[in-house]
C-alpha cells in the first residue's frame, strides 16, 4: 500500500537531503542500471556505431494521466519513436522533471513506475536525469524533457532522398487515437466504449520491419502533432513528388470518428503517439503489411496510398485523396499543426 499523499516541496529540488531522499527512494529504483546508479554529473556510454542519432521532446500534456498512458509513459514513447522512425536503436535516455510544488508524491511514483515500464518495453537505460522543483502556479503540474541516443539499425537506410514513385504508404493501425482521447478528456465528453491514446513504444515492431526488409524501407516517421496529413506534406515538400491517399483505406476507430465529428476535427490532423508512416518499395509493400499485421501494434494496418511522379508544370508536389464517394481533394499542412498540450 502506498503511503499517505505527501506534496513535493521546492526543496526537493533543491539540489540538498531532501533532493537525495527523493532520488534515493522514488527514481532511483525503478531506473536502477549501472550508468545511473554511479550518480556521475554525466552518464558514460560506450557506443559500437559511429553512426549515433540523438533527439529531444518536452511533454506538457494535460491532463497528466489519460486512458492508454500518462505523460511519464507518453515522454518514453514519444522520444523512442522518434529515435526508431530515423532506423536507429535506441541505447539511452535522458529524464528531467519539472515538478510544481505541491504536486502529490504518490502520483509523481506512479507517473515514474509507467515511463519505467516504458522504458523496459523499449529496452533502453534511462542514464541521466534532472529534477527541478518550481513555486506553486510557476508550472501546471508536472512537465518532463526526455533525450534520447542511439546508433543505426543493421541495414536501416530511410530518408527523403530515397522516396521514389511507386513506393507504397503505410500505417500500422487508426488514425488520431491519441489526439481524440486527450480532447474528449478536457470536453468531459464520454463514450459508450471508451476511446484510449495508442501511446506504445514502436521499437521492437520497426525492428522486425528493418530486419526483414532492409532498405526496402525508405522513409519512416511518426505521424504524431499534425497527424498523418502534416507528415504527408512534410514528405511532399522535402521530395516535390505527388502523394495520392484513399479515403476508403484509412483505418479509423469508429466511435474516434464520432469523437471527431462532435468536436468538429479531422482525423487526419490528430496526433498519434504509436504510429509510423512507411514509406515502402512496390515490391515490399505485402511483405511489410504481413509484418505489421503479425505484430500485436499493427493488427489494423492498412496501404493508404502512394507516391506519384511529380505533375508536369506544377510548382510543388501535393496530397491528393479519392474521397469515399469518388471526388478528389487536397490535403493540405494543417494550419498551427492541432491543439496544445497534446504531448
Ligand atoms: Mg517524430
């Protein structure tokens, strides 16, 4: 049984006893490795690649837990993600939290306990960490930084550059999970059968897609703030080539579409926070549906559309979609990306 709330002081960021206490008791034992445990001011690592890729996110989700995670689980995932979606194994993380005095300390446990469980899913030490304790109404509550290093994935080569006409345009599951729920949370809108975030580490599903397939795979991102129509523009205008959508093929929860169409969204914008777009030569198209189908994180995967050569005379590429009736219509960048505080 865990004890009585007791409310985290500005001491406890205070770099004192009460900061060690803290460390001692609460974090340090559910990251517990031996880079961390050696307390140095900065982690060592000793990494067999050359090729190392490193990234950063800040997460200010609110409110804090939602169904399907928390922002401690939502800070592993989404740092992860980024790392897998570049073909990079994830080796470390960094943790610093942003603590608003006051805020519960068995709350603060159980938020630590999920990016734990996150990190252990994802396989990677979390290797450094910073606490900071700030004056009651200087924060909302609790925000956290993660960084996260890695070295390439054997036989991972994905880019821009190697997105060609023809390649297949995957996803591995429903579209704008995360986002919905998060919304419907702060509408205080409630379902029949609740919708949940698919907040999930994509490590080990990306690394059988690389394995298997190799360069084959030529593009990955994880379409998380702008949903998948800001990353399909981003691949447009890094590449100028012509992206063609179906409507009908998107997989999309029903009662997340009736989410969206009560609060006025397209699903097409809305953050995902276990998704990756892939971008797939024609002739790796059934065999990386196969893996993603087979995998528990991508039972609805679905084709979405392709790469088009780029339309003689035009300025710019474009993201096309055949709507369920027949028509077309252009997707377009979302404007301001979504909401905040969605991640
Ligand atoms: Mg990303």
């Amino acid at each position: 049984m865990k004890d009585e709330s007791k409310p985290i002081l500005l001491a406890h960021g205070g770099g004192g006893r009460l900061t060690a206490e803290l460390v001692d008791r609460m974090i340090l034992p559910k990251f517990r490795n031996d880079t961390l445990s050696k307390l140095t001011d900065a982690a060592q690592l000793e990494l067999e690649s050359t090729s190392v890729s490193f990234t950063t996110d800040s997460f200010v989700v609110q409110p804090l837990e939602f169904p399907g995670g928390d922002i401690g689980k939502l800070a592993v995932c989404g740092t992860v993600n980024d790392l897998v979606v570049s073909g990079t194994r994830p080796v470390a993380l960094s943790l610093g939290l942003i603590i608003e005095e006051g805020f519960d300390q068995n709350r603060l446990d159980t938020i630590l306990a999920s990016a734990a469980e996150a990190a252990r899913q994802a396989n990677v030490s979390i290797v450094a960490g910073d606490t900071k304790v700030v004056e009651k109404g200087a924060a909302d509550g609790l925000f956290i930084n993660t960084s996260g290093i890695g070295v390439r994935m054997k036989g991972a080569n994905v880019g821009f550059d190697r997105i060609k006409p023809g390649d297949g345009i995957l996803i591995n599951g429903t579209l704008g999970d995360h986002g919905m729920t998060i919304m419907s949370l702060r509408k205080g809108i409630q379902f029949d059968s609740p919708i949940q975030s698919d907040c999930a580490v994509l490590s080990d599903l990306i690394g059988r897609l690389v394995d298997r397939l190799g360069e084959q795979i030529h593009f990955m991102r994880d379409p998380t703030r702008g949903g998948l129509a800001a990353t399909l523009n981003e691949i447009v205008t890094a590449t100028g080539l012509d992206l063609l959508i179906e409507e009908t093929a998107l997989p999309i929860q029903p009662t997340v579409q009736a989410a969206a169409d009560m609060l006025g969204f397209d699903l097409l914008n809305i953050a995902n926070e276990g998704k990756v777009v892939a971008v797939v030569a024609p002739d790796a198209v059934d065999r990386a549906m196969k893996i993603f189908r087979d995998h528990s994180l991508g039972r609805q995967a679905a084709c979405v559309g392709r790469v088009n050569p780029r339309t003689e005379g035009a300025p710019n590429g474009l993201v096309e979609m055949v709507t369920r009736i027949g028509g077309r219509r252009i997707v377009q960048m979302p404007y301001g990306r979504d909401l905040p505080r969605i991640c």
